[in-house]
C-alpha cells in the first residue's frame, strides 16, 4: 500500500479532502502535524509521497506560507532531501505551493532549499477569488500530470496566486527545463487576461516542478474535482471523468513503481 | 529598546492602486506614488542583525519585497496605524511561534500599517485619509515617539459590593445605568428583594452575573415575556407560535430543538445537520469588519458547542445595509457611509470564513434606506454529527476546562450593549464591545474539539459568546451547580478584575466539561494543537454558582433564582395598519428598458462581488454552487452540498427575507420570507417534507407598541405559514433594539426583517437543478398563479414608490405545488427552474436566459392568473409568491403536466437560439425585445462597478 503523509499545521484546511483525494486514488493517507516532526515523533521515512495542503497555515499572516516554509527547512530538511533523493514525490496545492516557494523546494533549479527564486504574490484583483480555471497542460516529464488531457479546469481559491519569477532569466530557465507545469488559458488555448488568468500570473504559470519532476506546486485544487458532481457544469453536461483524480492516481502510480 | 521593521513592494502594489481609486472618490488627487508597507515592532533581548536576518528570511518576501530595519522608530511615515492597547492583533500569535522556531521565544512583537504620499496632504485631506484608512475604535495613527509596547497595570484584588439597600425606584435605575446592567427596574427590585432576603449586599461580580444572565440576549424576554395585543394577554410569543408548529408537527426527523446551541436534523442513519443562524447587529455597525469576523467566528464555535461538537460544514452570510451609492451627506455622524459598512462586512466574513475552511456558499445581500444607521449582519454554520453525539452530559464531579484564546477586556458589556439603541456616543462608550477575531485560534481550537469529541472526552460542551463565561458555565451548570477559580483563567495582560474576567466575551474561547480521569488526555491533545487547555473549576451538585478570586469568596448565587428569576413587566403591543397608497405609474410601451432597469437595482444585480471573495468550495462538498451557466455567472437559489464524503446523500441550504414588505404588514412579509426560503429550497432540488426552518427576527424597539404589535404579527405568520408548509422550525433567535438615533435625536427603527434559513436533506445529488436554460426548443413553465400585488416590489421601488398591496402566501396551496415540483425535479423532468421573486416573472426569465446564453420567448396571457391582469407591467413584475419558472424538455410534457394537474401552471413559452427575451403582452403584441448579452453586463456590473 502507498502511504502518502499530509502535512498539517494551525490553518490548514484542505487536509480531508485531499486525504479522502488520496484514498479515492489507492493510496493510505495520513494527516501529520508539523508539531510531530517538530518534536521528531513522526518519520518522513514511513512514507511514500508528501503532499502540503492548501488552507492558510499559521493565517498567512506575514505572508502566504511564509511561516509553515520556514519550519520545513528548520525542522524537515534534511527529511525532505533523503526523501527526494529516495525518488519519493511530493505534491504541494495552493498553500502548499507558496510553502514550496518560500523553503526553496521549487524551482529547485540548482538543488532543494535554495534561495527563493520565484514568488505566489497578491492577485492583481487585490482580493481572495474563488473561480474555475482552464489549465492548460504544457506537456512535461512532470509525474503528477501524465495522460492528462491537453486542457483541464479546476478551481482556483486565493488571495496570494500570482506567480512571479525573480527576473527574465529565471523564467526562461523554466521554459527550457520544461518545468511549467500548468498555464492559465482563455476558452481557446490561448493566453488569456483576467479573469482565464486569475491573478495576474507572469506567463500564466499556475503550476511549476522541479527538474527532475517529482516535486510540483499548483495554485488550483485538484483535491476539489474529484467527481463529476463537483464541476460547475454538471447540469448542462456531464463530463465522463474528473480532472483532479488524475493528478493523485498518478502520484500513487509512481510512488507503487518505486516502492 | 525596540526594533522596527518595514517592508514594502518592489513589484506592482494593488493596495495602492485601490487607495489612490478611494481618495480620487473623496476628492484627494494628484497625491503621486502612494507607499504602502507593513510595519512589524519586535522588543526583547535581540541584536540587529539577528532583526536583519528576521527581515530578509521571515518578514519579507524575497522576490516582490524589500526591508528596512530601524531602532526606536515609530510614526515616522506620513500615516502610521496602530492597533489601539488591548485590541488583539491576530497575525502576533502566528509571529510569536516564527520567532520561536528560530529560537527567540520571549520577544514581543506588535504590527502597523505604513502609508506614504509623494505629495504632501494638506491637514484637512490627512484628516480624510486617516478616517479612510483606520477605526478609531481599534486603531489610532502612531505618534512620533509613542510607546509602542505599554506594560498594563497590575490589578490587586479589591472587595466590592453595591449598595442596593433602601434605594429608590430611580436609585436602582442610576445603578443599572452606570453600570451598563441593561436591568430594567422590576428586576433591579427583585435583585434588591432577594439580596435583603439574604441581608447582604451583591458583590460586583453578582450583579455582573445576574445583568448578564437576564439580558434580553440570553433570555429572549420580550419572546417569554407578557403580551397584550388585541384585548389578549399573550404568554410566551416563542413558544405560542414558532415553538409551537415544531410540537404539533412531531417530526421524528427532528433530532434536536430549540435548546442547544444549533438545531439539528436526522441526515442518514448515522449522521445528523446542524443549524445556527446568529446576528451581529450593532458590532458591524460600529466596527464593520471586526464585527463580521468575530460574528461568523462565533456561529462556528456555536456549531462546535452543539451535542458534544459538530463539525462545521458549510457558512451562510445575509446582509442588510443602506445602499452604497447613498450620497455622503445623507449619512448622519456617527454613522459608517454603507459602502464601507459593507466592504468591511465582506472582508470580515472572507477573512473569517476562508481561513476556517468553511465553504460560504449560500446567502444575501439586500439594500433599504432603513439600514443606513443600524445594518444587519446574519452568519449562520451548518454542521455535521454523529447523531449518538448529540446529547450533552453534566454531572458532579467533572472538571470545567476553558480551552482555546486568553481572556482580555476585550468585549466586556457586549450582550447589554446589544440591549441598548445605537446612537451617536455609541462608538464612544460601547468600545469596549468591539473586537476582531483570530480565526486561527479557532481553527486549531476547532481541530482540537472534533478530536477531542471522537475520542470520547467530551461530557458536555459550549461556547463562550454574549456574556463570555458567566453565560457559558452559568448555562451549562445550571442544573448541578460549580465552582469556578477566577484566578486560573489565564489572561492577555494584568489588570483585570475578576468581573471583568467573568464577563469578558474574548473570542475564540470554549468551556468543556470533562470527567477527571479525561483531562490528561484532553489536555495532551490540547498540546498537540497548540491549544491552551486549563481547568478553572468542577461541577459541584450544590446548586449555587460559586466563584473564587485569589481564595476571596466573589460570588455565591442560587441556579435558580438566577435562571428563573428575571421578571419583565406586560408589554403592550397595538397594530396600526399604514396607509400607504399605490404610487402612479406611466404605462410603457417597451418594457426591455424597465427590465435592464431592474436588473441594475441593488436588490436584482449581481453579487459576484462579494461571492467570489468567499471560498466555496473548500472541504470538496459543493454539489451545486452560487453560480451556473457556461461561463459561472448566472444566479443559483440554493446551495447544495454532500455532507458525508463518498455519499452522494445531499443538503439543500437557502434563505428568505422581505425587509420591504415590513413596512407594508409584518405578518406577510414574515409569510414571504418563509415561502421564499422554501421556494429557493424547491427550485434547486430540495424537498418540502424534509426541509426546516430557521427564524432570526431583527427588529426595532420592542418598547414601542407598533414595533412590538408588529413582532407579534410576524411570530403568528411564522405559526400560519409554516403549520400550512407542515415544516418545522428548529432553531432560531432575535435581535431587537436596531434603532438608531440620529443627529435631531429621533430613534429610527430598522424596517421589520424576519430572515428564514431553510435546509432540506436529499437522498441524491445528481437529482438537483439550477436556473440556467439548457438548450432552445425546450417548453418554459410558470408554475403557481401570478396576482397583482405590487406593494413593497421592486418595479414600485424605481417608482419611487411603496405601494400596499403586499403578496400575500396560501400555504396549504403552497405546499401542493413545491410537492408536486419536487417530485418533477426528482424525476428529472425539469431541465432547469428558478424562483420567481424579486422583479417577478420578467426578472426570472431574463436571468434564465442568460445564466444559459439560450434565449426565450413567451406570451404573457398564458400565465397563470393573466385574466385578472389589465397591465403588462404589472404582470410581468409582480412579486407574488410560490411561483417558478421550469424548462421542460418536449418529450418530457405530458409527464410534467400530469404531475402539475392540481396546481397552477401553464406552458408560457418556449428557449430558442436566439439570444433574446421575447414578451409578448397580454394583447398579444411584442412589450419585451431585449438582447441577453447587454441585459447580462447590466446585471453582472452593477453592483461591482460601485464596489
């Protein structure tokens, strides 16, 4: 059995729907407190993939997952680097993106925890929004999102989304390596203003990964679609799958192969 | 010494941009680059480039932010804000556990906001500014030099009493008056009586207790008080009519009524909903986001004190206030113009709200003049239990822990300041019952109690709200008795009295009763959430509440006398019907132009502004949301939500409220409200046998005849109505007092609201609809009978007018039709329904249309009841109640109809491809041609553009 540990810590929220995404996809998901590695009663070796939630940990007070970001590079790196080293994916999702960012773990263009090169900064609206999104997939080596059709839609829900890359040749550098996961765009594929792109987002990046791919972050909440009677449209028509499933199947997949 | 660090933007700064937006509006332009940054203060045993290190690693971000590090520095910038001492700053917690990780436990840290402007502002625009930008109930601009962390007093223990002996009538009045006991002079008697029945004197913390105890919002006295109304005495309004229906209809799917904290009904076999729906009136009038925030935060934690704690599943928010294009001047002193009132609101309820993880999904937004000094803020929680969790249990010997947030000054007199008018001192006086919440204190407080409850630690639980622990304990051991150890309370800061720590209404705190041989266990839990958990007495069999300061005796009152002992004087109550007659209005030939008119009012247009900040969609539950339509913007009339994960077994929430229709005939806008509630319910899938009602009345003085004749009228309706529906009500509550007393001195009360929460649970989600048309050629109904009753609409509204002519609601035929169409829904025969309700048929069927980019076309004589019409307008825009509009597919017809044979309907009309609303009058001849795409951006902007 996969063992997937969800990261859990004062404001996170989304912690049951994605155990519950999890197990939906196979695997056996545990909710662990950062208190736990903290106080070093949990072990990151008991599992086979990690995923950080989304909600607002310790409130997003100083900024979006600024704090909980810290914390894994105090009390979880050298963990998480072993992990990482182990081939074992990690999965972060809207909060759990921004922690990704802010404890160096992604981009990761040189190694983990590196100095921050990107950042999820305000929406240009100034404002949390809550909408549906057209991602379109941008064909990576990215595990969490093979055989995923070209465009997908999920729900954004966040005040801090707005991806921005440290300067020009920070973001080129993630054009070559392939490491834009998922790009914001209109009803054509195409690259699309507000409110396809609902932050603001530089190039429309809603989801990155790291160079190896097994690492990803992503602003909208596959957790979120994960039946068919989740989609708004679901009473005009019916679509025969739900997007975000894909995204933890693939997870359990991967992690299954390299038990 | 103390350091200041400031951050402040490198990349592009939607916070100045919206400022520069505001002040262009106040007439302050040409201010060049506005700066705005975050100030964080930290004080303690600290070395700069320890603060340096802090800066660039915690404070700010790397990529779109920069830092500033200075010594002793503080009100530098051109306005600095504050938070004023005492008021709690929610992100210092988070700080404190940052600065802890990094190894600097014992720092203390306040925060600011930084504004600067290239130009300087003259005096009189900085004054502006300042009123923009702060609440001088909670903040104050920083002064050079002031001292940013105030060590408080300490405060020795002093034995008070009052004096109650020999006092006069108007002595006893000057006594509850100064001390803000909101008593009135029956009781402060019967207080006098029964303290010389003891031959002492109550002490401070007493009088507190009892002041608390029989307030208007603990003890719905004017609901269980004496009436006379009509040349009848009527004893107990609650129970005569609203309490009433829920007996005599018995239904075995009520699981809990009317006396814990929520109501709660059957789900499945296993699970039950629970439903709270409270107001925060007079907080968000003074102190709008404060007020909001800590209002939701405390119908969550009412939902955690339900049984022995439900989990929050889903928010609603209904609000009231005066419109946001209400002209400056017209706005009284002392009063927050409506578009900041409902700026804050929404802030609050998001910040609140999304933080929680709750999905707010279903609720309001209603505009009347009579809101503009005292706005409505209603917040309800739907939870989730197991249904053999329900009951609580007291008994002697169990420990009361207090679990969760330190206890501050913080809204002390809240629940006696909620029994008093609002008037221009208020923001003065009444500080003190102003706060704003952390929600993440309650998050972790949330984490803990669920967990708590699965593993069986909980004898009995409930929140701390009005009257903080005297109401919390008092009512929870009631029947047994307890001692409490006032000192053990552990506090924000020194200084407090032990009345003051008995009454505080601090937020995010909970009181659990525990059996002794749990509390290692609880407080281990505790621990791991990083809760506070302390115990600060036991229940003791005695039937006295007793308290303890420092190994001082402070209280020791009889349960009974307290609970029981309130007395109210009958109050009379005389109905005078208004004479309001029904304003002229010009026939029109084209009524496409009245219809975009409409869709622009306040009460039609779009609440995307405001839904879209909240989080629909957090814990994955959302089955049908607040938006349809291809491209998610047409209006839904209900929330729908899959409790259980893994169940497709559904929950339909929606709500009600005709505050317009109040000043018409209280009784019927109380009917509206109910059959509005139930309609929203119906048209998204719901079912009338097993839908529920929540009432919460807002009203005026009920001191006054009219306002109370018109409670009266309203609570009968409740009774008629929902006896007729044969739906119970389950839980409900009141606020009255919402007058507010303008510059002349006048007391003006709100317009008489009843808002009605319906819940409805449904064995299968895929069976629901929403409004959008799905494709042309389908066959439009309207289903229940449209008459001329225009008072209190909308269409009299842009008229200038009132009218009298109220709809009124037959429930028995009501309750055939939502039958028979829920049964229509259910068997899938309807592609899409909606509500009929404000703006009428016309605004219904435009909504339908391009909620569903699919036009339609119908002819108005078909309608039902169109006989009795001789004007178009007046059809078309009729706010009578119980009607829909359904799409049928053609082959689903016959079916439909048959269904529908005992109840009005008629085929109106058909979608086509077109995207046009096509009306033909009663003449037959074509009163509406409107294009969908410019009917669609009327509506969709007009609230947004004015936000």
């Amino acid at each position: 059995m996969v063992r997937v540990c969800v990261l859990f810590a004062a404001g996170t929220n989304c912690d049951q729907e994605t155990v519950h995404a999890l197990e939906l996809a196979g695997a056996a998901a545990t909710t662990v407190h950062v208190n736990e590695f903290r106080n070093k009663r949990a072990n990151l070796k008991d599992f086979h993939a990690l995923v950080v939630p989304g909600g607002f940990s310790y409130g997003d007070y100083i900024a979006s997952g600024k704090i909980l970001a810290g914390e894994l590079v105090r009390y979880m790196k050298d963990d998480i680097s072993e992990f990482h080293a182990a081939g074992k994916p990690i999965l972060g999702i809207c909060n759990g993106f921004q922690v990704l960012v802010k404890s160096g773990l992604l981009p990761a263009f040189d190694h983990l925890f590196e100095e921050q090169t990107v950042t999820l900064d305000w929406n240009d609206s100034g404002r949390y929004e809550d909408r549906w999104v057209r991602l379109q997939t941008a064909g990576t080596s990215c595990v969490f999102t093979q055989g995923l059709p070209e465009t997908i839609l999920l729900p954004v829900a966040h005040a801090e989304g707005k991806f921005i890359p440290k300067n020009r040749p920070a973001l080129d550098r993630l054009q070559k390596r392939a490491q834009i996961v998922f790009r914001y765009v209109g009803p054509h594929g195409q690259t699309a203003g507000y409110p396809d792109n609902p932050n603001g987002s530089v190039g429309g990046v809603a989801a990155i990964c790291d160079p190896s791919g097994l690492i990803m972050g992503m602003m909208p909440h596959p957790e979120r679609f994960v039946y068919t009677h989740q989609h708004p449209h679901w009473h005009r028509r019916r679509s025969a799958s739900a997007d975000g499933i894909t995204i933890f199947e693939n997870a359990v997949k991967y992690a299954k192969q390299n038990l | 010494m103390f350091w200041r660090v400031e951050v402040s933007r490198k990349t592009k700064d939607p916070f100045a941009q919206a400022l520069k937006r505001d002040l262009a509006e106040l007439g302050i332009r040409d201010t060049g680059r506005i700066s705005v940054s975050r100030l964080f203060f930290v004080q303690g045993d600290i070395e700069r480039d320890t603060v340096e290190r802090l800066a660039a690693e915690l404070f700010c971000d790397a990529v779109s932010e920069r830092y500033e590090v200075s010594a002793d520095a503080v009100g530098v910038r051109d306005v600095e804000v504050l938070y004023n001492p005492g008021v709690m700053d929610p992100s210092v917690a988070s700080i404190l556990r940052a600065l802890e990780d990094n190894g600097l436990a014992g720092c203390q840290v306040r925060t600011g906001r930084g504004f600067g402007f290239e130009r300087r502002l003259s005096p009189g625009e900085k004054r502006m500014v300042v009123d923009l930008l702060l609440n001088p109930l909670i903040e104050h601009q920083a002064e050079p030099g002031e001292k940013v962390f105030v060590e408080p007093e300490k405060y020795r223990f002093q034995a008070l009493t009052v004096n109650l002996a020999g006092k006069t009538g108007e002595e006893l009045d000057r006594i509850s008056k100064q001390g803000l006991l909101a008593l009135g002079r029956e009781e402060m008697a019967a207080l006098q009586d029964h303290f010389a029945g003891l031959r002492r004197d109550p002490t401070d913390v007493e009088l507190e207790t009892f002041a608390q105890t029989w307030s208007e919002h603990c003890q719905h006295k004017t609901f269980r008080g004496d009436i006379e109304y009509g040349g009848r005495r009527i004893n107990n309004l609650l129970r005569s009519t609203v309490f009433k229906v829920t007996e005599e209809l018995n239904k075995d799917w009520c699981l809990s009524v009317f006396h814990d904290n929520s109501g709660a009904v059957a789900f499945d076999d296993e699970w039950a909903i629970t439903v709270k729906v409270e107001t925060h009136n007079h907080p968000s009038a003074l102190e709008p986001y404060g007020g909001a925030a800590t209002g939701i935060g405390g119908v969550i934690r009412d939902c955690l004190g339900t049984g022995l704690g439900a989990k929050p599943i889903m928010n609603t928010d209904v609000f009231c206030f005066a419109p946001v294009t209400t002209k400056r001047r017209d706005v009284p002193d002392g009063v927050i113009h409506p578009r900041q009132v409902m700026r804050g609101v929404v802030a609050g309820v998001r910040d609140y709200g999304n933080r929680m993880g709750i999905p707010t999904a279903n609720g309001a937004v209603y505009f009347d003049e009579g809101f503009l000094g005292n706005p409505l803020v209603f917040c309800g929680t739907v939870g989730l239990i197991p249904r053999d969790k329900l009951v609580k249990r007291v008994g002697k010997g169990q420990r009361i822990v207090l679990l969760g947030g330190r206890t501050g000054r913080d809204g002390i007199h809240g629940v006696t300041f909620a029994s008093l008018e609002l008037d221009q001192e208020s923001q003065e006086f009444s500080s003190g019952a102003v706060q704003i919440g952390n929600p993440i204190e309650e998050k972790r407080l949330a984490d803990l109690v669920l967990q708590a409850r699965d593993q069986g630690l909980v004898g009995a639980i409930t929140d701390c709200g009005g009257g903080g622990l005297s109401s919390a304990v008092g009512e929870l051991a009631e029947a047994t008795g307890c001692e409490v150890h006032l000192d053990r309370v552990p506090l924000k800061y020194a200084g407090l009295t032990p009345a003051e720590i008995w009454i505080s209404e601090a937020q995010e705190r909970m009181v659990m009763f525990v059996e002794p041989e749990c509390v290692d266990r609880l407080n281990e839990l505790a621990r791991a959430h990083d809760v506070e958990a302390t115990v600060i007495g036991e229940v003791t069999g005695t039937g006295r509440l007793v308290l303890d300061y420092q190994g001082h005796r402070v209280a020791d009152i009889d349960m009974g006398f307290l609970h029981k002992g309130w007395q109210m004087k009958a109050r009379k109550a005389e109905w005078q019907k208004p004479e309001t007659p029904e304003p002229f209005v010009r026939q029109r030939q084209d009524l496409g132009t009245l219809v975009v008119k409409l869709l622009q009012t306040p009460n039609i247009s779009s609440k995307e502004w405001v839904v879209r900040q909240y989080d629909h969609e957090v814990q994955g539950t959302s089955a049908l949301k607040p938006f349809c339509g291809p491209d998610d913007s047409g209006p839904t009339d209900a929330a729908v939500i899959t409790p259980v994960r893994g169940s497709k077994r559904g929950c339909v929430v929606a709500c009600g409220l005709r505050p317009r229709y109040g000043l018409l005939d209280p009784y019927w806008m109380a009917a509206s409200a109910i059959d509005e509630a139930l309609r929203n319910c119906i048209a998204a899938g719901g079912d009338i046998e097993t839908a529920a009602l929540l009432d919460n009345f807002c009203w005026g003085s009920p001191e006054r005849p009219d306002q109370l004749a018109g409670l009266v009228r309203a609570a009968q309706a409740c009774y008629d109505i929902a006896k007729g529906y044969q739906v119970p009500f389950i839980s409900g509550k009141d606020s009255l007092y919402n007058e507010f007393q303008t510059a002349a001195g006048q007391a003006v009360p709100i317009p008489p609201t009843l808002l009605v929460t319906a819940v409805s649970v449904i064995p299968d989600v895929d069976r629901t609809v929403t409004p959008d048309f799905k494709a042309p050629g389908s066959t439009v109904y309207v289903v229940g009978e449209t008459l001329e009753e225009l008072g209190g609409s909308e269409f009299f509204r842009i008229h200038q007018g009132l009218g009298g002519s109220v709809p009124r609601v037959d429930a028995a035929r009501g309750r055939r039709i939502m039958k028979a169409l829920a049964r229509a829904i259910r068997n899938r025969l309807v592609r899409s329904c909606h509500d009929v309700s404000e703006g009428g048929l016309g605004i219904s069927l435009v909504e339908m249309a391009f909620a569903g980019d699919v036009g339609v076309g119908v002819r108005l004589r078909k309608v039902p009841g169109a006989r009795r019409f001789r004007r178009d307008d007046f059809l078309l825009f009729s706010e009578s109640n119980t009607r829909f509009v359904c799409e049928v597919l053609p082959r689903h017809r016959a079916e439909f109809e048959k269904l529908m044979r005992n109840v009005p309907h008629a085929a109106v009309g058909r979608t086509t491809k077109e995207p046009e609303l096509v009306v033909n009058g009663l003449g037959g001849d074509e009163v509406v041609r409107l294009d969908l795409a410019r009917a669609k951006k009327a509506w969709r902007e007009a609230l947004t553009r004015r936000m």
